[in-house]
C-alpha cells in the first residue's frame, strides 16, 4: 500500500504486528518502566478475522501525589518562572514513576493499548487507584496529569477523557477519545522526509501514536526510542 493513500488507519492484524515492535523496543531501550505485555482475548463471534485477539497492558504504575502541606510549600517558593513545555526537555523526568516517601499518597494506574474495530485505531483505557484500593474519579485524575498535556486536553478533540466499558474486561474504565487519530497519524508520516514503505509505518505505528498520546498521561517514550525508528 502507497502511504500517500493510506488513511491512517491499521487492520487487526496490522494492530498486532505494531504491538510486538512497540512492546520490544520499549522493554530493551526504557529501563525506568516494566515491560508492556500482550494479554490475549476471546475472539469476538461476530468477527471473521483469523487474527489473535488481545491488548497490550501496562499496570500498577506508582504515581507519587504531595499532600496538601507540599502543595503550600510549593506554593511558597514558586519563582514565578515560565513552565518549560513538555515537548521541548528530553531530559524532563516521568510523572508516572515510584517516589518512596512519607509524605505522599501513591496512587497506582494501568495502561491499555486496546484496538478498536470501529475505528480501527488504536485506543488508550486506563484506570487510576489509591494504595487501599478505591478507584479515582476522573477529577482526581485530572490533577495528576501533566501541566502541559492538561492544557491539550482542552485544545485537542482526541484527547478528550470519557469513561466507558472496557472492550474485553467489560468493566468501566476511562480512555482517551480517538477521534481524529487516523488523520493525525497519516500526517505525522507524511511529514517523515525519509518516506518509509507502509511495511515499516505498520512496525513503527504504535511507537509514533504512543509518542504523543503517552503524554497525555504523563508516559514520554524516552528520546532513544524515537531514534531507533529504522
């Protein structure tokens, strides 16, 4: 297939072929994380692809949140300079990453990467908890995402959270909307100057649509990554 009449979108077997490249490279260049898996499911009766089902998941991710005293504190010292954008430092560390202290609440998410056959794209659920267990409402959620990407979801229709039935655990979970995906996803491969054959956009697929949807959540694909695309 001619990239320049593909329409951004994968078939499910496409899907599954991104998976395995996404999750090898992942777990060989990004040693801050555990390894992403492939969780099979029950092929859906109604569906005549010959393909393996399944998702790839990511969980019990620690995000570390300060109390109430360290967001006074903060506020205390506050410099007052401008916020360096999330796109622009590759050395800005990971919000999702395990912070050991007394003083802060650790909340716990896992990360799906669903395929959806309605719009054949790729989707991010996820779901948040605290250390005893209890789930978090999408307005603490919210709070935890990063300044940057919190200032997207308003701006970007794509990035819109909404809360729904998980396609294989059939229980709710939120998930970013995927609308416009696809056509974002084409430009985002038009604009590599090197024109790669659509075998090699299959492959690097999920790597690409990770690298931005990722940060919606606060999980960048380390720079190392996004220079291994060959």
């Amino acid at each position: 297939m001619d990239v320049l009449h593909w329409d951004g979108t994968l078939s499910a077997k496409d899907f599954r072929i991104g998976s395995v490249t996404f999750a090898q490279k992942w777990e060989s260049l990004n040693f801050g994380f555990p390894p992403w898996s492939w969780v099979p499911c029950h092929k859906h009766p109604w569906l005549a692809s010959p393909e393996e089902e399944g998702y790839l998941s990511l969980e019990k991710i620690c995000i570390s949140r300060p109390n109430e005293e360290d967001i006074d504190q903060s506020s205390q010292t506050d410099t007052g300079e401008e916020e360096t954008s999330c796109l622009g430092n590759e050395d800005v560390i990971d919000d999702a990453t395990l912070v050991q202290s007394n003083h802060h609440e650790l909340h716990y998410y896992d990360f799906h990467i669903v395929y959806s056959n309605t719009f054949r794209i790729p989707v991010l659920y996820l779901r948040a908890y605290s250390s005893d267990g209890r789930p978090l409402p999408l307005d603490e959620i919210e709070k935890e995402l990063p300044t940057c990407s919190s200032k997207e979801l308003s701006k970007s229709k794509w990035t819109f959270i909404t809360q729904e039935e998980h396609p294989h655990l059939k229980r709710p979970w939120y998930k970013l909307h995927p609308c416009g995906t696809g056509e974002w996803m084409k430009l985002l491969f038009l604009s590599d100057t090197s024109q790669p054959k659509f075998e090699v956009v299959v492959e690097l697929y999920l790597l690409s649509w990770f690298s931005v949807v990722g940060q919606v959540v606060g999980l960048r694909i380390p720079f190392k990554m996004l220079n291994h695309r060959s």
